[in-house]
C-alpha cells in the first residue's frame, strides 16, 4: 500500500528523559572510540583494533509556545534540565550540556544539545507513538486547553544594560561544563576480607553495582561516568540604532545630547567622546580601579536589573503578565556585564549587535 | 467531551453554531450600507479599484507533535498595504484634485505620511492572538501609509490610468472620518488628447504610449516589546530604503522619422525628457537608457525605449525634482 504514515515524524512524539515535548526536530548520535593500533608486528595491515568508550549525544530545535502546548516546549525542557544539571543529589540523564534561546521577529526557537552515556536502558532518548490526547491536561486540544500558538515579537521583552528599544533579537546561551571518565570498575562481588577495610570505609564490595548488565558501574562496561564542573550564560542580540542631529544649528553629527529634546541624538550606539553630563558610556561596562560595575550600575541605578528577558504569560497565576523567560528560582540573571556593541551601517536598517555575560546566582 | 469553560485567552461563545449568522446582536458596523467613497488626507478621490487594508501573518506551524492535523497557531505582524486605480482628473479650472497631488507628491517625497479614510476597510488595533474573530472591529482611518508604487500610463484613445500600491501601518487608533457624499466640482478626465512628450534632441512626434512609474523600495521592522509598552503586533516601523524612477515609450516608425532615437543603453547627460500629463509633467533630467527595442513584425513597426532618472540623492534638493504641477516652472 503506497500510503505509510508511518514513514512521517509529525505522527511521533519526543521524549527525553521521561519528558514529552513538542520539537521541529531531534537528532541523537551515539559513537564508539575505535581505532586500529599498529605495533612491532610484522605487517601494516591492521590487525589489532583499540576500542574505547561510549558517547551518546543528542539535539533538539524546538519553539517556545504560548496557550495549553507551552507545557511542551522549549522554554520548559530548558528550565527542567537546567535544574536538574544544577541537582546535585538527583541525577537523571540526559544531561544538558548547552542551550541557545533565540528571540526574534519569527518568533523563539530553543536549539538544546544533551550528553548521555549511550546506555540502552537510561531512557534518555524516545521516540514513541504516545497519544497526544492522552498526555494529562491535553494541551494540544484546542477546545480543552488553551489554544497553542507559537510564541512571537510581541510575547517577549528585553532589556540589555541601556538599550531597551528597537530591539530585533535577543539569544541567551547556557552552556554546562560536563566531565566525562572512565573507572577501572571494582569487583560486583565480595572482594577481599573486611579486616583490611577501614572502618570508616567499611565496604568490601561495589557501592554502584546493580542487575542491569549496562549499568556503567558494573565491571566491563564501555558507558562513561558524567558530570557537572560548572554552568556559564552568555548572550548577544541585535538592535537598531537610530540616528537624529537635534543639535542648533545641525553640526551633522550624532555624537550629542540634544538639550532641547533631551535625549541622545544616537540611541542604542554611543557615539559621544565624552559619555555625557555622568561620563557612562554606556556600549559596554566598563570597570573602575577598585570597583566591581555591572550593567545596571552603569545604568546609574544599581537596583535595576542589567539583563532581562521576559515572556508575557496569559495564564500567570494571579493574572496574566511578565514573567522571566528563564525560572529565576533556577538561575537568577539580573547581573550582567556587557561585552560587545558591532555598529554596523549598510543601506539598510542601521543596527549593533551586543553581547553580554552573565552572573550566575 | 468535558469543555473548558475559563480560559485567559480563549473565550468560548455560549452556544456555537447552533444559531444562525447575522442576527443583530453579531452586526458588524458598516456593513449594512455601504457607501462607497475614499479620502486622502481628508480631501475625497475618484476611484475605479481600492484595496487597501490591513494584513497580517496568520498560518499554522507543524512540529514533532503526535499527528498531522494543524493544532498550533502561528500569529505574526500585521500591517496596511494594498492598491488603488484612479483616472487622472481635472476640475474646471484645469487643476488635479488635492487628494490626487497629495499622492503624486508622497510618490516623490515618501518621507511623510499619508492619511486614508475609508467607508468599509475594518480594523482591529488589539493583539489578534488575544482577541481573534470577528469581535471588536473598528472604522479606523489608515494613518501612516506611504506610496510604495506608482505607475501612471496613456495610451491612444484610452485616458489617462494611475494605479498605486500602498504601504504603511496603523498608528494611532484615530476614528475614520466616515466620507459622505459630498459637492463635487464637476471635473473632467484626461486623456491622450491632453498629453505631449519631448526631450531635448527630439520633439518626439509618433510616440504611441507613454508611461512613468515611481516605485519605493520599504523595509519594515518589528522589535520586541520596549520595557514599559504595551504589546502590539503592528509593525513598529518602516523606512524607504531606495527610490527608482523610470520611464518608458514606444514610438511608430515611418520614413523620415528620427533614427537616432535608437539608444544603445547608457546615460546621456544633456539630455532630458519631459512626460506632459495634462495636469502634471515628468521631468527628468539624465535618462539612463536600457537598450531599445525594435521587433520586426508584419503589422506596424514600434520602437520601445526604457530609461531610468538619474538625479541627486538628497530628498530636499530641489534640483531632483521630477513631478511638476501647471504652476510651477520647470
């Protein structure tokens, strides 16, 4: 029969981890170390094969949405795995090891890469004909939960130390350090005697080992151990600068601060020589002898927040509102130094792009 | 299946479908009686076809999701865009109409607004993710649009066509002026009688159609919400990022008829070229040639020459100009 459906991803459903979302798409690589070693041996030929561990990596594109599906996407896989990269005591594969959050005029697209051990049996990676409808509060049913929409321009705001206008996109990367070793593994069973086993270390035998014949802590398995040494968050984005000679008369130049208006005549560059009537030039944070600035102190107010990315959430407890596009339980950014302002000017749209580094709280 | 009554974005109507449409309650407003008529900047125009009104990205997107069938929406900008035809016309003392001269001149100088009323174009000025349907329509004049195209053609024994495409968004939420019919002062049509052609090397005496066509090229951006805005799906705004007039002609040959009209292509500077219109003129100054054409055929033979304006950049130098009224001087 010509018509097989089953050929198609649009009829499956992604789970990671035990979790269900939404992906435009999802590739899960897994390899193994192997290489032909060659010795004293008589013959070129490869003979003797050096095979080494496992590594399964994975990644998935998906959107941010708004209604009953936002349950399932990007925005909520970042803020379950961020979370549980930062868990010490609950581990659970896969691991994120990176996400991009990039908001712009199509809309925000979440691009998330995962390392698991390429375990067969850790579940990290499932594609499954699960029914939509079934996935409790069904929120793909637009007539039982809020209809889904994909998130667009006007469900996000953004501010980047001093530009809060004209803001085109905005990206935030996270990006978890990860260590990956091999253990010599000990022995499943009973090894030696306890009367040579401090007390303090009283055990004989493998602390890890288990029934399943994959587990990575039982001898003779090629799985690696995983884990956390450190998260950073960077970002970058792009605006458009806007140029208007307010000076009387005009001196054609944008490099002022109109009196008269009293605003800048360059808005998202700074152009001026001086940094105006307090000195802040407000491009980048820079520092002074002595003293630690963020974003918002160049600002001139240090109470206000150097990055903030926020999503409008109609079903807001309490009301509908802003909300931080990443749980501020989880990681709090409000401190922010910025790194980068590219000017750039071509017939089109004059724009900067920016860059900025995080404090992880 | 259980239906979720409280819903933030999503508010169903009590009974759907089981009521038929039309009913007074769902009236819409302007739509009973209709009386056709369109301003621009407040002063009333003559027109064949008008298509202006807002538009907007509205699709779905498929995902990874458990099925085929659409069941998320995708909701992006909205905007004003559309085109209108008019004949050119005339009042009795010879004039172009206010509404005609505000176009020409936002063709030329698209670094100002134009204000459109309408009897019958709705508008929504809420987020339509938020509010979609039918619901909360509003006659609203369309108050930030510039002439993005404007063509304007005669031919023998046809009058005088404009045709413009329009661009812009809604900016403030301005009630429309509702037009009403209004004394008119009896005018006329143009037409091919009114026009002439010359350029400095030729009196140009067999052309057998003229045309001129300004067009704009615009970018439009949105940006995020700035912190302490509200939320629009308008666009924030849009610039004329280029500016290209042209021209083009065809003339009949006959014996005798100047044959150094055959431009190989290139600018010839001391040239110019002057489409008179009746009640306007096009003046330009450097043509840029393409090459011109000359298909041999067995009915009569016709010569089609294209050029482009070639003029100085700035907007505010007058030494650009190319569209001149009776009363002005060239």
């Amino acid at each position: 029969m010509p018509v097989r459906n089953k050929l198609y991803g649009v009829y499956k459903l992604l789970e990671l981890g035990g979790n269900k979302y939404v992906v435009e798409s999802a590739n899960r690589n897994r390899e193994m170390e192997a290489q032909p070693k060659n010795f004293v041996q008589g013959t070129a030929k490869a003979r003797i094969m050096d095979v080494g561990g496992l590594s399964e990596t994975i990644s998935v594109n998906l959107p941010i949405l708004v209604g009953g599906g936002a349950s399932l996407d990007g925005r909520a896989l970042v803020n379950t795995y961020v979370a549980r990269a930062l868990d010490e005591t609950n581990e659970t594969l896969p691991l994120i090891t990176g996400a991009t959050i990039k908001v712009g005029q199509e809309g925000a697209t979440v691009s998330a890469n995962f390392l698991s051990d390429g375990r067969p049996s850790s579940g990290a990676f499932r594609v499954t004909n699960f029914p939509i409808d079934s996935v409790p509060g069904k929120p793909l049913d637009p007539t039982y939960s809020d209809p889904t929409r994909v998130a667009r321009f006007y469900d996000f705001r953004c501010r980047i130390g001093g530009i809060i206008y004209y803001i085109m996109e905005a990206s935030i990367e996270i990006r978890v350090n990860t260590d990956k070793k091999y253990f010599i593994a000990g022995a499943e069973n009973t090894w030696g005697t306890t009367q040579f086993v401090a007390t303090a270390m009283n055990t004989n035998q493998n602390p890890l080992a288990s029934s399943d014949a994959n587990n990575p802590y039982n001898f003779g398995t090629q799985f690696p151990f995983i884990g956390v040494t450190g998260i950073q968050v960077t970002g970058s984005g792009q605006a458009a600068v806007e140029l208007s000679d307010y000076s009387v008369p005009v001196d054609y130049d944008f490099e002022d601060y109109g009196n008269t208006q009293r605003k800048w005549e360059a808005i998202n560059v700074d152009l001026s020589s001086d940094g105006g009537g307090d000195g802040n030039h407000y491009e980048l944070t820079w520092q002074r002898p002595g003293e630690v600035r963020t974003a918002a102190d160049q600002l001139g107010d240090p109470t206000a927040q150097g990055f903030l990315l926020e999503i409008w959430n109609p079903a807001k407890q309490g009301g509908a509102g802003w909300e931080a596009l990443l749980d501020t339980n989880i990681v709090d950014l409000s401190n922010a130094l910025v790194t980068k302002s590219d000017f750039r000017v071509s017939v089109g749209i004059l724009t900067v792009n920016f860059g900025f580094i995080n404090w992880v709280k | 299946m259980a239906r979720k009554k409280k819903s933030s974005v999503f508010i169903p109507l009590g009974d759907p479908t089981t009521l038929s449409p039309g009913i007074n309650s769902r009236m819409e407003v302007a739509t009973g009686f209709l009386i056709r008529h369109v301003r621009i900047n407040g002063n009333a125009i003559f027109v064949e076809r008008f298509e202006v009104q807002p538009r907007q990205e509205i699709e779905a997107k498929w995902y990874i999701q458990g099925g085929p069938r659409a069941s998320i929406a995708n909701i992006g900008k909205k905007w004003v865009e559309g085109q209108m035809s008019f004949p050119l016309r005339v009042d009795r003392s010879g004039l172009l109409p206010e509404s005609i001269r505000d176009i020409l001149t936002n063709a030329e100088y698209p670094n100002e607004s134009l204000r459109i009323d309408t009897n019958h174009t709705l508008s929504y000025m809420g987020l339509t993710a938020e509010n979609g349907g039918s619901d909360d329509n509003t006659l609203l004049a369309l108050d930030d649009v510039v002439v993005r195209s404007l063509t304007i053609s005669v031919a023998p024994n046809s009058d005088i066509k404009v045709n413009i495409t329009f661009f812009g968004t809604i900016d403030a939420k301005i009630a429309g002026n509702y037009v009403t019919p209004e004394d008119t002062e009896i005018g006329r049509k143009l037409n091919w009688n009114d026009c002439d052609a010359s350029r400095y090397s030729s009196a140009m005496r067999t052309v057998s159609l003229l045309e001129f066509s300004i067009e704009n090229t615009i970018e439009d951006a949105v940006f995020l919400t700035a912190m302490g805005e509200e939320r629009s799906d308008q666009i924030k705004l849009f610039g004329v990022k280029q500016c290209k007039w042209s021209g083009k002609y065809e003339e009949i040959l006959r014996l005798g008829a100047e044959t150094e009209n055959f431009f190989h292509g290139g600018w010839k500077v001391g040239e110019n070229v002057t489409f008179d219109f009746g009640g306007l003129r096009f003046y330009t100054r450097v043509p840029l040639f393409e090459m011109t054409e000359q298909p041999l055929t067995a009915l009569m033979i016709v010569r089609k020459s294209k050029f482009i304006s070639l003029t100085s950049p700035s907007q505010s130098n007058q030494q650009g100009k190319l569209i001149y009224f009776p009363e002005e001087e060239i």
